[in-house]
C-alpha cells in the first residue's frame, strides 16, 4: 500500500510538472499572437493613415483642378458675354 501511495504521488507531481511546461509553452504563444495582432493593428494603422494622407492629397489636386476648370469656364462665360453685347453693339 505504501509503494503505491508512493508511485502515485511521483505520477500527480508529474503530472503536476507536465502541466506547468505546457502552461508556460501555452503563455509564450499566446504572448506571441498577442504581439502578432499589435503588429497587424499598428500594419492597419499605418496604412490607413497612408490612405488617408493620399486621400486628402487627391482631394486637395482635385480642388485645385476644379478651381481652375470653373476660373475657366467663368473667363470663357466673360469673353463670350464680352463679345456678345460687341456684336449687339455694332
């Protein structure tokens, strides 16, 4: 009866020890998914600023060109106005 008290309290302290290293291994992994989807993040972060950045480069080209497109077509509008009322004039 002693000798089987004996082996099995050496199996539970095994088992116990096979337990804290997969526990341990387990942390380590999570720890590292844990880093993996900061970076992923901090990658989503980053590229979202860069897209906005762009974007507001677009838009800022795109205002100039709208800008000068109605700074046309108001000139164009004057000179035909311009030559109109000459042609009503003479």
């Amino acid at each position: 009866m002693i000798r089987a008290d004996h082996a099995e309290r050496a199996a539970i302290g095994l088992d116990l020890a096979v337990a804290r290293i997969l526990d341990h291994a387990h942390r380590q992994i999570e720890r590292a998914e844990i880093a993996e989807e900061a970076d992923h993040a901090h990658d989503l972060a980053g590229g979202i600023r860069q897209r906005l950045a762009l974007l507001a480069v677009r838009m800022r080209a795109s205002s100039l060109v709208l800008a000068s497109i109605a700074s046309a077509i108001l000139m164009t509008s004057l000179r035909r106005s311009a030559i109109g009322v000459a042609a009503h004039a003479g």
